[in-house]
C-alpha cells in the first residue's frame, strides 16, 4: 500500500511539473508567437516598452533601418487592441505591399488585403471561426462594418488576429506618422547582430533585437514567469523528495528483518544499497510513467483563456516530458540515498533478538 | 593438527552494555571444531548458546577474545570481508528459520546464490537440489507460511547450504518441533551436512542431539561449564 501511495505520489509531481512548465511553454509560444509570428528576424521596439502595444516610434525609422546595408526588409507594423463582432482581438496594421515579404500564410478562402483601401480586413482563420464569419462577410471592427476580403491561415498566432492596412490602423488609433514596431528581415541571417548593433547606433531611442527575444522582453512579469514555474518545480520537489524518503523509511523499518536476513545470508552493505536502489529506481520508472501518461490525458484537454474569447490548447512540448522523466527517477533515487545508508547498517543480531 | 580445526576461539567474551548495568552473555569461552565433525553446545536458556553462535557466524563481534575460521582471525574482520565469511564459508540456521515471507521457497534457497553473483540456471539447479534433498520437493514455489515448522527448517537448512559453506550453524534446529518430527530432522539434516562434507556447530536443548555430536560443550550463565 505504501508503494502504490509512493507511486501515486511521484505521478502526481511529475502532474504537477508538466502542468507548470507546460502552462509556461504555452504561454511563451502564444506570446512568441503574437510578435515572432508577425515574421522577420529583428523587431524595432521604442526603447522601455515592454510590449508592442505600448510601443511607439516614428514610422520614417523604416527607411532608415532600410537603409542599413544587409537588411532586405524594414517594415512599419502597427498593433492594436480591438473588438471584432464583441470580441476583443489583436488587430496588425501592415504595409499590404510588404505583407507577402513578411509571413508566410496560405488564403483558406478570399484574398489578403492588397491595397491601403479602407473598410477591408483580413481575418485568421481561428479568430474567423470565433466569430463564425468568413470570406465575403461584414464585421464590425471597433463599432465599424468591414468588409472580410479573405481567410488567411498561418498556423501561428497570427490565426488568432486580423489584419488591415498600416495607413487604416493609424487613423483607428490616431496616430500620425507613427508605428508600434518595426520588423526587419536581412539578406543573410548571420548578420542579423551586427545589424542589430548598427540599429542601435543609428536609432538611440529604440531598442533592437532579435525576435526570438521578444518573449523575455515582452514584460519582466514573463520573464519571472519562467522563474516562478522553476521555484515551484524546486519547492514541488523537494517536497517530494522528503515524503518520499519518509515513505521509504517507514517502508524499510518494516521490512528490516528481511534485509537483517540479507544481511545474514551475506549481502554486503553495498549489495544492501544496490537493492534499494534498485528498488526505488523500479518505483521512480512506474510513478513517472504514471504521471507522464496522466498528464498526456489531462492537459490534451485543457485550454487557457489567451485574450477573452480566445482559447489557446496547452501545448505539450516534448522536452517537458523528458525532463519529467529525469525529475522523476533522479527524485526516486535521490530518496533513496538515506534510508539506503540507513537500512545497509542494519544489525542482523540487534533485529533477530529484539525485532 | 591444526589443520584439521576449522574454528577454534581463544578467551572469547561478549558483554552486553544496558546501562545502568552489564549483562555479560560469554565469559572466557575456549573451544575448538574440527572439520566434518558435529559439535553440540547445550545449556540451559540464556546460557549464552545463540550469543556464541552469533560470535562465531560473523554476525556480531566479541567484546574480547578472539575467533579464528580456518587459522585466520576473523575477530577484526572489516564488513566486506565479514559479509563475504557469511556467503562463501559460513551457513546459519537460526532459531526462527528467518526466511524471507515475500519469497517462495525456492527463492529463498536461491539467496545466497544470488548474492554471490551466481547465474540464474546455477542457482536453480542447486537449490532445485538441496530441496530434493530435504524432502521439500514439489513445493517450491510455495511461501514459507504455507509450509509447517518441520518443513520451514528444511528450507532453512538447504538455504545455509546452498554456497557449499565449510561451517553449518544451527541454532536450536528442534525447538519448535516435537519428538518424532525432530529425530527424523535432525537424522536428515545430518545425512545433508554431512554428505554436504561441512562440519556442524549446534545449539540445542535437545540431549538426542548432544548425544550424537562428536563433541560437546555444556554452557552455563555464558561459561562453559564441562566439555
């Protein structure tokens, strides 16, 4: 009973542990990806802004990143907030020109939008089921009726937003002349740091780098996000580590007159340890199991909430699984070290006098 | 000669410290064993016979004296070398069988062996054997609480054998057998250990036995007493 409770115990960390990372991988592809999936290799931000909605520059800064040798693409992408048919949505401005230079997506229905007319979006396919429009239909952008010219699908988080022009999104926003990012694409990806050093020198007051960075930068909360789900694997563990060397404990004392009689029969205090550990590593193999394939099951299940309406899946990610897996074992052997130690000094006389 | 003694202890004693008090269990105990016989050492309960057997199994150590198996001392044996003594050279039979629960029968036979790194066929065969031997054939996958007394000292008995041990220890092997059950044991186990060509050291209440033995010591409050 005290092995099941022990196995049941070690699923329930490695639960917990996927679950944790799991939520922070999610939530770091979802937000990677309403930045990253915008395209490019380097995003232009003003200098302190913590996310692109609440950045701002100068939409000429364009040209003049364009400028800078190695850099194929410099485009002004404005970001904004907005309600779609009473759903909240991120909505991209983008110089229709450059869009195709700047994503890769395929039309599952209509066509992308291709000039700065006005009255036009382009809808993901995730956020167009949403709201169940699609190609053809009207939908109201910010209390205004647009006309859906097609249902564009990137398998990013880009499906999750809609697209208009940079020029339409201004006027929306009220900008003038202004943009929330700039995103850079280079004739060779081996360039991108030297170029993102001439970004800074050229432009002291934004910040450039790379897109994969965006995550970190986005808000120092995610950043310590990374860090709460780390403290919470080493509170989780330890934990685990200390019931499950009590459970061992508890679990050897009652069998102590066996391993006396081991002892007896002239298992060594090394043959003792090895048995033990043995033991706990068969206990750590089948608890982790357990809890690899709960957790599978569970969270194939699970959604966040990402923006209102929106729904993102939890997003398993292999590596989480194998690091469940080393958790798991390293845990069960790691309890076992002590009552190990501790059951190899058994006195096989001391046992068979008194018990 | 001294060739022929595979045991012998010289001043042997062991104090047990309960504080506030001593209890000395073996007071200058001197004795020798030569090989292939059968030495009983009888005595009345808490005489100090289990404390000796220990002694001289390897399983606890002296508080003085000295113990020498096949003219070495093993008296300031480290653990490694102790366990290896208990494997190789030395089969206990304890009081109480002390077999494993959670094991069958042929498993527990199989023990030793195991922890002697012996391959699983090898370790098969022989307890496969020494069971045959004891008359448990037919019953080895049972586990030992589905067996009777008589039968778990079989099992016992063909466990302290199975490494082939130059020196068999029993402690109290009849105790908790009655008359008959504990002749026809004892005539068997005999037969076993001595076909087995190991010498015997017995701890028994029983005077069938001691008057079987090759030799005997008579121990009284930890002393021996005659021999």
């Amino acid at each position: 009973m005290r092995t099941v409770l022990t196995v049941l115990g070690l699923a329930a960390l490695i639960l917990t542990y996927v679950g944790v990372q799991s939520l922070v991988s999610t939530l770091e592809i979802n937000v990677t990806g309403s930045v990253s999936s915008l395209g490019g290799e380097i995003d232009v931000w003003s200098k302190g802004a913590v996310f692109p909605l609440l950045s701002r520059l100068p939409e000429s800064y364009a040209s003049q990143v364009k400028s800078i040798s190695g850099v194929s693409l410099a485009t002004p992408v404005a970001l904004v907030q907005l309600t779609v048919d009473n759903n909240y949505a991120l909505v991209a401005g983008v110089v229709p020109a450059q869009f195709p230079h700047l994503l890769n997506y395929t039309m599952t229905s209509g066509t992308m939008i291709s000039s700065n007319q006005s009255g036009i979006l382009a809808i993901g396919k995730a956020l167009a089921a949403t709201i169940g429009k699609g190609a053809g239909d009207s939908a109201q952008l910010n209390g205004q009726d647009y006309r859906i010219s097609g249902v564009y699908e990137t398998n990013t988080w880009m499906d999750y937003s809609l697209v208009i022009p940079h020029t339409v999104a201004q006027q929306l926003i009220g900008w003038v002349n202004q943009t929330s990012m700039i995103v850079v694409v280079t004739q060779d990806p081996r360039n991108v740091n030297a170029i993102i050093g001439q970004i800074r020198t050229l432009l002291p007051t934004v910040d450039a780098f790379r897109t994969s960075e965006a995550p970190s930068r986005i808000s120092p909360i995610f950043a310590s996000l990374e860090a709460i789900a780390t403290d919470i694997t080493i509170i989780v563990s330890v934990s685990a580590v200390l019931g499950i060397m009590n459970s061992n404990l508890n679990n050897l004392r009652e069998r102590m007159r066996t391993f006396a009689i081991f002892k007896a029969t002239g298992a060594s205090y090394g043959q003792i340890i090895k048995l033990v550990f043995y033991e706990s590593f068969l206990i750590g193999v089948l608890g982790t199991l357990l809890g690899l394939a709960i957790s599978y099951v569970i969270l194939s299940f699970v959604s966040i909430p990402l923006i209102e309406t929106i729904n993102v899946k939890i997003i398993l990610v292999p590596s989480t699984f194998i690091y469940a897996t080393i958790l798991g074992i390293s845990i069960s052997i790691a309890a076992a070290i002590y009552p190990a130690l501790k059951i190899a000094k058994v006195r096989p006389q001391e046992v068979f006098r008194f018990g | 000669m001294d060739d022929e003694i595979i045991l012998r202890t010289q001043g042997l004693g062991k104090t047990y410290e309960t504080k506030p008090e001593k209890t000395v269990a073996l007071d200058d105990v001197n004795l020798q064993v030569n090989r292939g016989k059968l030495l009983a050492i009888y005595g009345p309960s808490g005489s100090g016979k289990t404390t000796l057997l220990f002694l001289l199994g390897g399983l606890d150590r002296p508080t003085s004296g000295r113990i020498y198996f096949e003219g070495v001392e093993v008296t300031n044996m480290d653990e490694r070398r102790l366990s290896k003594l208990r494997r190789n050279a030395i089969g206990f039979v304890f009081q109480n069988y002390n077999l494993v629960e959670e094991l069958t029968v042929l498993e527990n036979v199989m023990l030793t062996m195991m922890f002697e790194g012996k391959s699983e066929r090898e370790m098969r065969d022989r307890a496969e054997q020494l069971l045959h031997k004891v008359g448990i054939s037919g019953k080895e996958q049972r586990r030992p609480a589905q067996l009777s007394a008589g039968e778990q000292q079989r099992v016992a008995t063909a466990r302290a054998l199975a490494n082939r041990p130059r020196l068999v220890l029993m402690d109290e092997p009849t105790g908790n057998l009655d008359q008959e059950n504990s002749q026809e044991l004892m005539q068997l186990v005999s037969e076993v250990i001595h076909g087995e060509g190991a010498t015997c050291v017995v701890a028994t209440h029983n005077l069938d036995i001691v008057q079987e033995a090759d030799s005997k010591l008579f121990l009284k409050s930890g002393r021996i007493v005659s021999s």
